[in-house]
C-alpha cells in the first residue's frame, strides 16, 4: 500500500481564480524520505494540507494509507496515519507542562491513561527530551519546541508525518537539531517523512525531489539528478545547495570537478583528489 497516491488533484481557494494546486499526480513509497520544494506561493502547503485532509480536493483525489481524504467519515483515521508539524511551534504547543502538550492529541483520541504515559514517555525519549517532561514550553528553545511539537505527533504513531516548513523558524543550529531528529525517525523508525522547505540543503539528503511552482509539479527526481539543472531550478525561483553553486563556479574556472556535488563532504572529497 502506498503511502500517498496524489490523482490528479487540484484545489481552488475561494475567490481566486487560480488553482493552488493543478492536476497534481505522484506517489509516496512507505518509508520514503521526499522533500517538496517551492518558493512560497507554489503551492506545497496547499498540497500538505490536502494529504493531512486539512483541505479536501475540488477535483481528482488524494489516497493516504489506503484512505481516500474526499471520505469525511475517515478524516481521523487519515489524521492518524499522517501526522502534520507546522512551521511554528507556539502554535502546535497548547498545554503548560511539555508533557501534557504530547498527551493533548492522545487524550482527545479516548486512549487510555496508562497507554498515554508509555507513550508520552517514549515520544519524549524518541526525540531527546525525556529530561524535559516537566519543563514549561515556554522557557524551552525553538529548536526544543520544535521537538516537543514532533513528539506530540509521535505520540500518536503515524505512519507519515509532513513537516510544512518546520525549520523555517528557527536558527542554523536548531534547524540541524530538528532535521537530525527527522532523519533518525526516518532512517530508524521507518516512519515516512514528507518534507516541505525552501531550504535546498535540507533536501540533498531525501531520497527524492518534488519542485512545484505555480501549483504544478514541475521536476521530479533523486536530489542529485534535480540539482544538476541548476538554470531550471533557478527558472521556478529557486537557488541550488551552496556546494553545487560552488561546484560550478569551480568548473567555470576550469577545475575539474564532476557534476552532482551536494555537501561539503563531497566537495572534501573531489578536492582532495585533484591534489
């Protein structure tokens, strides 16, 4: 079963004329790390909204689990499978105990009381705030907050989570604090992660691309193979990782470097072997 299974589906907002999201097509793998990226107004938040059922699609259709989102009896059961972490977390964090923030969705959910502890307990711990449990929200970093805003949905156990802008927020080291979490979620939890950013380095690690603009899919692919296209990734307002831009520029001086470079490891790398 797939993870996400997007048919052609488009979504309008109220007096605007034009689509959000156009005749938008692709799948998600169980386990897939995917980042979708987008200048703002490309739609990607639209397209997360629709797979969270936040938004239902005017035309066409989203699949999530196995669950078509335009069934209103099941928008719980997509909510479970797919878990949403926005952009700011003082608007994800609703108690004043950090413990009682992960419990919030358990206890809307009718789970009992001695379930909800080994699962507060254990998103806690997933996340690396265990020590914080009894901590006010409100004194904790962004980059904290963030994790108690992950763990609230990891409380939850889905299947997916869609991580809309998450970083966006936060400084360099709590953008690596949070995209270090995700990953570990990703790679060792084998929880499906969708990505949504305009940050270019946070997408070289996913195993695939989506770039939208104008409420289109318009590239697809591993970040390696995006990338390499900078005048196209350009062309949808988009930069490309600081490491591929400066591969380029390299090459432009006529240093032999191959395409494709992504992280300063790999630059290390080449670099070392021109020496």
């Amino acid at each position: 079963m797939l993870a996400v299974e997007s048919r052609d589906a488009r979504y309008q907002y109220p007096d605007d004329p034009a689509y959000a999201v156009d005749g938008v097509s692709f799948t998600v793998n169980p386990g897939e790390f995917v980042a979708i990226l987008g200048h703002n107004g490309s739609g990607k938040s639209t397209l997360a909204k629709l797979i969270n059922a936040l938004f239902i699609p005017g035309e066409g259709s989203v699949i999530v689990c196995g669950i078509d989102t335009r069934e209103s009896a099941r928008v719980i059961d997509v909510r479970r499978s797919a878990g949403m972490v926005f952009q700011n977390p003082d608007n994800q964090l609703v108690a004043t105990i950090v413990e009682e923030d992960v419990a919030f969705g358990l206890e809307n959910l009718g789970t009992p009381p001695d379930q909800i502890r080994k699962r507060v307990d254990e998103a806690l711990a997933m996340v690396g705030m265990g020590e914080f449990a009894s901590a006010a929200p409100h004194k904790l970093s962004g980059g904290q907050k963030q994790r108690v805003a992950i763990a609230g949905v990891l409380a939850m156990r889905p299947r997916m989570i869609i991580f809309d802008e998450s970083t966006a927020m936060l400084d360099p080291s709590g953008r690596r604090e949070v995209m270090q979490i995700v990953r570990m979620l990703n790679r060792q939890e084998g929880i499906t992660v969708l990505w949504i950013t305009h940050f270019m380095e946070e997408a070289v690690g996913a195993d695939r691309v989506i770039v939208m603009d104008e409420g289109k899919i318009v590239m697809e692919g591993k970040p390696r193979e995006v990338f390499e296209n900078t005048t196209q990734v350009r062309g949808h307002g988009l930069d490309v990782p600081a490491m591929t831009e400066l591969a380029a520029q390299l090459r432009a001086e006529g240093i032999d470097l191959p395409s494709g470079i992504l992280s300063v490891d790999e630059m290390v790398v080449e670099l070392c072997r021109l020496r």
